[in-house]
C-alpha cells in the first residue's frame, strides 16, 4: 500500500505490461510504471488487487497454468487462484500473461518441450479468458550468458505469438532495449518509502552489471552442459 501511495502521490501512471511496450516503441516520455506479479498466488486475489484498485491501478500477473484450476491447487506451498477469480480480476482490468505451464528451469529442456510450455500456457489463458495473451515471464533465474539459448528463446517466443518478455534481469526497461530480455525492478516489504523511490529513480540499477558478472563466473566455473546442440541445453544459474 506505501509503494502504491507513492507511485500514485509521485505523478506515476501504473499500466500493464502491453501498454508499457507500446509506449516503448513509441519513445514515450511517459511517468508509466508497469507493476508485475509472477507465479498467479491467490493472495493478489485477496491482498494486492484490493490495494491497486484503491489508487485505479492495474497490473500484469503471470500464470504458470497447470497451478491454476477451478480446484484448490498450490504452488510451493502456497495457494493459488482459481480460474473464476482469474477471469473476475481480468474483468477488472488486471493483464495476465504467461510463466508456462509447470514453471520449470526452461535452459534444462529441450526444445520441443519449451515450445510446449511456451504455446500450451498461451492457449490455457486464451481460452479462458477469451483475450490473447501475448506477454511472457520467464521462470527462475534468466540464464543472459548463454547468448544461443537467449537468442534461440526470443525467436520462440516470436514464434509462438509473444510479444515481450520480462525477466529477472535487474533493472529499468527503456526505449531500445530488446523486449525479449526485459529488466525488471524487485521491489518487497524492506523497501521503505526512500529505497522504493532510489530503485525508481535509477540508483539500483548498478546492479545490473554486478548481476550479470556472477553470472559470467559462474557460467566459467561451471559451464553448460550441452546433451543435444538442437535440442537441450542446461546452464547454473543465479
């Protein structure tokens, strides 16, 4: 609720995902923050959406499908929404977009069962909502220093009807960057009103470079094991 306050006392326009990546190509100048939710928990239901809708915002929630039922279903021991509260909160103006089917570590499938997790996910989420569903959020860490799986993934999710895709790169998204590899801003309930405004303002943004040289040593101390050059490849993460 004091992230909302603020965004909304500061002058920011909270939008969803899509929109965001128009005003993107379009080289908006906007004060536009795009406010994203992984993993389709049921407390957004009951907690976040009652706050959001306090200050007219919206938000873009990401599905992994096979954990959202018209049964009760966890996700690591957590319980998740059904699809009636899904559908009620898509009529209210919340983006949802997909995290694939069964949330799984995608650099360790192969390629017949990414395109699987990418396209099933999309379908699920369509045909319930009767809305195209054309973001994307990759699950766990993004494995940026394997350039081939990255390259390969953002052609897939072209492919299979995607238009963007947020990750766990750290980070503000601005014009030019490539949709597919997306920053994105963590923000919890250690952020006081100060730390929240720094992220924003771009002093946590340093340590995108920091995030993405671990991940360089890592990959060199423990480099992908390739089973199949066309169809598997697995990484370490972060």
């Amino acid at each position: 609720r004091q992230h909302m306050q603020f965004l909304k006392s500061s002058g920011y326009q909270a939008v969803d995902l899509k929109t965001a990546v128009t005003a993107l190509n379009a080289r908006s100048t906007e004060k536009l923050a795009v406010v994203t939710f992984d993993d389709g928990y049921r407390d957004f239901y009951t907690g976040a959406f009652p706050i959001l809708k306090e200050q007219n915002f919206t938000a873009t929630m990401f599905l992994p499908t096979a954990f959202i039922g018209n049964d009760t279903r966890s996700f690591k021991g957590r319980e998740c929404m059904s699809w009636n509260e899904v559908k009620e909160l898509h009529q209210a103006g919340i983006h949802f977009g997909s995290h694939t089917v069964n949330h799984p570590k995608l650099v360790e499938l192969n390629w017949l069962q990414i395109k699987s997790e990418l396209a099933d996910s999309k379908t699920e989420i369509e045909q319930q909502l009767g809305a195209v569903a054309d973001t994307f959020a990759y699950p766990f860490a993004f494995p940026e220093t394997n350039k081939t799986f990255v390259r390969r993934l953002g052609e897939t999710l072209s492919e299979t009807g995607y238009q963007c895709c947020a990750t766990t790169r750290i980070g503000r998204a601005k014009s030019g960057d490539d949709l597919m590899q997306l920053k994105r801003l963590p923000a919890n309930s250690c952020d006081d009103t100060k730390l929240f405004q720094a992220k924003l303002d771009g002093a946590y943004d340093w340590i995108a470079p920091l995030q993405a040289g671990v991940k360089k040593i890592k990959a060199l101390v423990k480099p992908p094991r390739i089973s199949d050059s066309s169809t598997s490849q697995k990484e370490a993460h972060v």
